[in-house]
C-alpha cells in the first residue's frame, strides 16, 4: 500500500469515526469540521453538567451537614425540655402534697379550735355549777 492510499484510507476511517460520534444528518455527511465541532460542542455540555452536578453534590453535602447539626441542636433541646418537664411535674407534685397537708392542718386547727370551745364550755358549766 502506498503511503497517499494509507494516508486516504486514514483520513476516510477517521471521517468514519467522526460520523459515528454525530447525530447522521446531512449536514454532518463528507464535513469533519461540522463533525468535531458538534462532538466538541457535546464534550463541552458534558463538562458544564458534570460540573453541575459535583458542585450541586457538594452544596447538598453541606446542607445536608448543616441540617444534622441543627438536628443534634434540636435532640439536645427535646432533651433539655424533658428534663425541665420532669422537674416542673416533680415541684408540681411537691406544690400539691404542701397543698394537701396545707388543708390537713387547716382542719386539725379548726378541730383543735372546736375541741377548745367544747372544753371552754364544759369548763364555764362547771364553774356554773360551783357557783
């Protein structure tokens, strides 16, 4: 073979692959220049998506970070409020026995106060009867 027919069958496998890497309109047909600005065109829209597609990666990476920490904030706060709540229903229960021995020397005072008139009573009746 000689070196033109190499270089033509070359130059026509090389056009084949072009071809193969565009759509195969007509206006790709017999035009390499047509051809490789396409695929460069489609490299170039792969890159930008590519780059696209890591940088929105990334910004989920980072809210997704973000989001977890104010997640542990807000675990610590349910946390935190439980404790308070345990605390607020224990006073509340100590508030309420204070309440009920409250009442429950209020009435032995007032039972006191009676058994004191009853003796205060008998005491005069028995002065009454001296007398």
């Amino acid at each position: 073979m000689s070196s033109s027919d190499e270089t033509t069958t070359r130059t026509g496998d090389a056009m084949r692959l072009l071809e193969i890497l565009t759509p195969g309109g007509s206006e790709f047909h017999e035009n390499p220049q047509r051809c490789a600005a396409w695929v460069q065109e489609r490299l170039d829209s792969a890159q930008r998506l590519t780059v696209r597609a890591y940088t929105e990666r990334n910004e989920m990476r980072q809210e997704n970070a973000r989001l977890r920490e104010r997640v542990a904030a807000l675990e610590g706060a349910v946390k935190s409020f439980a404790r308070a709540k345990a605390e607020w229903d224990r006073l509340w229960d100590d508030t309420e026995s204070l309440k009920n021995w409250a009442y429950r020397m209020r009435d032995s005072r007032d039972a006191l106060r009676a058994a004191e008139a009853a003796l205060v009573a008998l005491a005069q009746a028995d002065d009454g009867g001296r007398a």
